[in-house]
C-alpha cells in the first residue's frame, strides 16, 4: 500500500498560485504512526510513503520519527519520497535522506518564481531557492523539480526552465496553475506553446550532444506512442489514499476535507465499498474527448485535476485541454527530430524496453 502523508497544511512560502489554506495545522505522531500501521497491516510486503504538506519540512522531527519507527516492521520494504519547496533543505536532512532512501522532488519555477514563489511578506525568494537546488543537485544529481507556469509567466518559460537546465536540472515537469481564476486566455496559451517549442528546440540540441534531459511531459506523451499504452491510469482511491493531517483518508489531495469523498480515517481504517464507489464514478470519461484523436495521450481521465478545475470529475478544463494539445504537438516535433537526425539513439531511448 502506498500513502500519502500531509503533515501540515502550512508553509513558509506563499505562492500566487497556491490552493493550500495554510492553516497552524499538524499531523501528529500517533496519527503519522497509525497511518503507517494501516499501511502495513494491509498485507503486502511493499508500503510507499510521500510526506507532504503544505511544506512537509517543517515536520522534521516527525519525519525522522516515521522513518524509525518503519524499522520494527523488517519484513516490509519502504520506500519514501516527499514533494517539498525545498526552503529548509540543509546537509543534515540530506544526508540523511540519501542514507534512507528518500526521493526528493523539489519545487522551483526558475525565473517564474520571481513573479511566483513569494515568503509571506511578498519578497520573492529565487536566490534562496537556487541555493538549495544547488545543494539538493550535490546529494541527488538526478532530483526531479516541478515547475509551475501562470498566464502572466507562459511568456518566460523558456529562459525559467533554462535557468533550471543551467543549474544542472536534468529531470523536471511544468504544471500550468489550474485553479480556475487562473485566467488563461488564448494569447497566454499561445505565448507558453511558443516557448515549449523553444525548450523542444533546446533539448533536441541536448540530446545530439549526448545529454540526457528529462523533460516528463514530452518524455511520456512520446512513450504513450512509441509504447502504444495509456497515457494516465489514475485509480482513483485505489493506489494512494491521500492521508490528511488530521487522520482523515480521502481518494487524492484535491479532495482533502470534502466530506463526500471522506473514505475513512487512521482509527477506522478506509470504507472499502466507498472507496469502490468513489473509483467507479471516476471511470467515466469526458464526453467532451470522444472523438478527440488525441485521446489516449492525454491527461483526460484525471479525476483529481477535473474535480479541482471543474468542479466535476468527468469533465476536463478548456485550459487542461488546450495544455495537453500543446504538449502533444511539440513533444511530436521534437521526437520528430530526434528521429530524422538519430535514429539509433532514438529507438534506444523510446522503443527499447532495455532504455
Ligand atoms: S510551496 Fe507549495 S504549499 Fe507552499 S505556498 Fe507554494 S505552492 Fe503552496
Ligand atoms: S486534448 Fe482535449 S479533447 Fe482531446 S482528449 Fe485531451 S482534453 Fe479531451
């Protein structure tokens, strides 16, 4: 079983684009410890934790704690990963989690986080973040960072994820701010394909020299094809019930203290036919994309990001569509290329299952 750990929803930062409350509260030890129990106690031999918040590195000790407390439990393999903004990184926690294991994925906009990523008082804190990447890419060369672009940043994505590139990123995503007053419009859609089209250009460049830049959207939308699969299975509810701070279990993060979609809690354990009812009425597919020839490669079927964005989980935002439209089309052009200069390289890296 694999969960997810908010072990608070407040935070140092206070980005634009944020949807958290950012309210003083915190998991406790006994519910952190109950949670890992109910993992464990579901039978099999794997349990996968994600510490995350808010910012889940004001919880440090408690970190530490669960990571101690896994040891009594020697016949279960854990894994651990967190999603932090990376602030209170520093060598003693690095350390220690390259000794357990931890995958960090931190994120950073690059030069959006200027206009973005802001502390409470309003000051913007891209020196302090490339600090920590910096330190973050001296214990795990290979980190993933996510960036997140807004209509009024689409036009810096490029020189944003460059910047990223230039520190010595080598595996990143960009997520476009999905919250419904976000306020895409065509130009600002047109201006972030302008600049995908850029990064497609860039990576390319990359790729001739012998570099290996992970770029997850144009990585997988390429996989979904090369590899004839489903671009998003989603099992809702089913693969990592989102554990809240205050023990309460819900299907995913978007869902976070909907009383509807309450599955259960640490003390009670998880509502099995709830939570099949719950994934049942996310199989149902956008209408919308039936006959879209774009289909299978797109992130239609998230039931979380449609729950968020519209309010209803069969149904996809004008903003998510135009989004994965442009991914697709310049993740193409940039396979493309890779294919007509490098063929071998390219079979190599996207058909081989020996990649
Ligand atoms: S770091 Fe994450 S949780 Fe904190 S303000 Fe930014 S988006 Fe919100
Ligand atoms: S690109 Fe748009 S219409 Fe096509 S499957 Fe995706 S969300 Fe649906």
């Amino acid at each position: 079983m694999n969960i997810s750990l908010v072990l608070t929803k407040q935070c140092n930062l206070r980005c634009r684009y944020c949807f958290e409350t950012h309210e003083n509260v915190y998991m406790s030890e006994e519910t952190a410890l109950k949670a890992i129990d109910m993992a464990v106690s579901d039978g099999g031999n794997r349990v996968g934790v994600s510490f995350f918040g808010g910012e889940p590195l004001l919880c440090k000790p408690l970190i530490y704690r669960c990571v101690e407390y896994s040891r009594q439990f020697a016949d279960v393999q854990f894994s651990w990963n967190m999603t932090t903004n990376g602030l209170l990184l520093d060598d003693e926690f690095l350390r220690f989690a390259v000794k357990e294991k931890i995958e960090i994925a931190m994120s950073h906009d690059g030069l959006m986080s200027r206009a973005n990523r802001l502390y409470p008082g309003g000051k913007d804190c891209l020196a302090a973040l490339d600090e920590k990447l910096r330190l973050l890419l001296t214990y795990r060369p290979g980190a993933f960072i996510m960036a997140t672009a807004t209509p009024d940043t689409a036009g810096t994505v490029f020189e944003s994820l460059k910047h990223l590139i230039d520190l010595g990123v080598r595996r990143f995503n960009l997520a476009i701010d999905s919250r419904p007053e976000a306020g895409w419009d065509e130009e600002s859609m047109d201006s972030l394909s302008g600049q995908l089209a850029m990064l497609g250009d860039l990576i390319f460049e990359k790729f001739s020299g012998g570099e290996d830049i992970y770029f997850n959207p144009f990585e997988e939308k390429i996989l979904d094809i090369t590899k004839d699969r489903p671009c998003h299975v989603c099992k809702l509810g089913m693969r990592k019930p989102y554990i809240d701070w205050d023990g309460n279990i819900y299907p995913c993060i978007q869902f976070g203290g909907v009383p509807a979609y309450r599955m259960g809690s640490v003390a009670e354990g998880v509502d099995l036919s709830l939570r099949e009812a719950i994934y049942q009425s996310s199989l149902q597919k956008p209408t919308f994309c039936e006959d879209c020839a774009m289909k299978k490669r797109c992130v239609n079927d998230c039931a979380c990001l449609n729950f968020q964005q519209c309010g209803d989980m069969a149904q996809v935002s004008g903003e998510q569509c135009a989004y994965q439209r442009i991914l697709i089309t310049r993740a193409d052009e940039m396979a493309r290329k890779m294919l007509e200069t490098d063929e071998k390289h390219f079979m190599k890296r996207f058909i081989s299952d020996t990649k």
